[in-house]
C-alpha cells in the first residue's frame, strides 16, 4: 500500500524512470534464460544433423564438431584481427593448451551426443568443477577449499549413480561424456593463463583452432560433404547456438553478479533434454533422472561457496570477484567464465 502511495507522489518522469530501472533490472536476466535457452538447442540439432535423410546419409559428430568451431571463429576473426598482438602478452604454453582442451570438450561432448542420451552428454560435462578442484593446485598452484571438495562430493555421487544405473553399452560414451567434463575443467583452468588476453580473441582462437584440428581428423575418418538441408541446420547451430548466445551472453554478463549468471544458466541442463524430447522423441534415462539432479546439487554448491568465500564487487567484467564460477556447454562459449569474461562454451 505505502509503495503505491509512494509511486502515486512521483512526477511521471520519475514514474517512466522507475520503470526504467526495473526493465533494467529484468532485462539482463530475460537474456540469461534466452542463452540458457539457445545453448541448449545442441541436443536436438545435433540429433537431428545425424539422423539420414531424403536418402542421404547422417552428419558424422567429427564433421558436426568442425563445422560449428569454423563457423564460430570465421565470425569472431574480424574482431580478434586487430587484438591478435596480445596473445604476446603470455607464454605460448597457455593459447596451445586452450585451444587442445576446447577442441577435446568439443569432441567428445558432439560424439557423445550422437552415441548416448543428450541427457547424458549435457549432464556429465557439467561435472568439469570436479576437474577445476584437482587441477587448479597442479596447474595454478591454487589452494582448493575444503568446502568446495565436499560439495562436489554430491556430484560425484551423482555421476556414480549414472554409471551404476546404464548398461554395459552405455559405458565408453559415458566415459566420453565424462571427458568433455574434463576438458570443459581443463579449459577453465587454462582460461586463467590467458587473463591479458581479450576474451574474444581466446574465442576465436579456440573455436578456429579447434575446427582445423577436428579439420584434420574429418579429412581421415568422415567427410565434409553435407546436403543442403544439412547446412542450414548446421548455420542454425553455428549462429543461434553458439555466436547469438555468446553475445547476449557478454552483454548480460556486465549487468548481472556472476554467480547469479551461473545459476541462471544451469536451465541448459533441463532444457536441452526437453527439446531432444519434443524434437526427436529421445527419453532421459531413469539413471541419468536420479544421478543428474545429484550433480547439478553439487555444482550450485559449487558456485555457492565460491561466491559466500570472496568478497563481493559490482556486476561487470572487469569487476567481478577473481574465482572462476560456471556458466555454459561444448561449442558455446564455457559456462565456466573467469572474472575477465566468456572466453571460448561449449
């Protein structure tokens, strides 16, 4: 009542700029739930792009893979051409490692989606803090906190119940699965070498560099031969699913805190099995049903206690707390993001 007398008293200009600043407000998250929302379309495109069709065969997940990096970093080049001197700014160790750890998050994230439940694939990438906890004291030399280890406790549990409940078959694309979690860990660690580095130039670097890699091995085992109705499913996933994201994702990111940011994103993990559902008729496996829910309890506690643990700052890039929270997928820019910002999500 005393809020409605109170707006009552404003000036209409002050009335307009009241609204303002709640659209403000919402807006940044409006944003944050539609790259959730486009992230999350990997599943079922990558479902669809496999499946054979009018008589052609289906996209292998090695070609998949190469195409969506290409694409992702021949956007990004022109933006990049122009920062590409500050790569000189760090030791030639960390580029080459971030582009090896995006190209193995890619990889085995698409191949595991084309092999095993989308469900799956999504789920167990999302175990990368467990990868982020045991590498960062060898690679960083950070010191984990104890609590963070027992949250993730809960995830492990969950990734056990996964295994534990799926057949004999499932296991080695469980397995890969499980390895995209680890590259996306990998990444994030690696991500921190490159703090002088634009986050658009570590983009493009690792989505070009991935693509002429993954390139190689297409040349070998697949083919870059697609049907027309291919390809468009494919800029379909190249633009809406990876580049739109990215940007939507930079901008909110300046406007939000960013461990809300991370949490609002964990939507990808509920939504990109709901459209493989709706879209191709996938179920999600009654072991992935107990065991996700498991991990996803851990990584919030994950982002929870990095958050309670370091002093807070302003939303923004460049003044967000120095801990790395989680935030995407393979071939979008990572869910993981370092205070400096998305730098190159699954």
């Amino acid at each position: 009542m005393r809020t409605r007398v109170a707006q009552e008293r404003l000036n209409p200009g002050e009335r307009r700029a009241s609204a303002s600043g709640r659209l403000g407000r919402w807006m940044p998250v409006a944003a944050l739930v539609l790259c959730a929302t486009m992230w999350s379309l990997n599943g079922p495109l990558i479902k669809l792009l496999m499946q054979p069709r009018d008589g052609a065969p289906g996209v292998s997940g090695l070609t998949i893979a190469c195409y969506r990096s290409l694409i992702g970093g021949l956007v990004f080049l022109p933006f990049a051409l122009p920062r590409l001197r500050q790569l000189r700014r760090v030791a030639i160790g960390w580029p080459l490692a971030s582009v090896s750890c995006f190209t193995v998050m890619t990889v085995s994230f698409v191949i595991a989606t084309t092999q095993t439940a989308a469900a799956n694939a999504i789920i167990l990438q999302y175990t990368s803090p467990i990868w982020v906890f045991l590498l960062s004291p060898l690679l960083l030399r950070e010191k984990p906190r104890l609590l963070e280890g027992l949250v993730l406790i809960v995830a492990m549990a969950g990734v056990a119940t996964i295994f534990a409940g799926s057949a004999a078959t499932e296991t080695r694309w469980l397995l890969l699965s499980l390895a995209s979690g680890f590259g996306y860990g990998a990444l994030t660690v690696t991500l921190r070498g490159l703090k002088p580095v634009n986050p658009v130039v570590v983009a493009c670097l690792n989505a070009l560099g991935s693509g002429l890699v993954i390139g190689m091995a297409v040349v070998i085992w697949a083919t870059f031969w697609m049907t027309p109705a291919q390809w468009a499913l494919m800029l379909l996933m190249g633009l809406v699913q990876f580049i739109a994201p990215y940007v939507l994702f930079s901008w909110a990111l300046q406007r939000v805190e960013a461990h809300r940011a991370a949490l609002i994103v964990l939507l990808e993990t509920v939504l990109n099995p709901l459209w493989t559902y709706l879209l191709v008729g996938e179920a999600v496996p009654g072991a992935t049903l107990v065991g996700g829910p498991l991990i996803l309890l851990g990584v919030v506690g994950w982002v929870l206690v990095g958050w309670w643990k370091v002093p807070q700052a302003r939303p923004g890039l460049a003044g967000a707390p120095d801990a790395p929270v989680v935030v995407q997928s393979p071939g979008a820019p990572p869910r993981f993001v370092d205070t400096d910002g998305p730098s190159g999500h699954t």
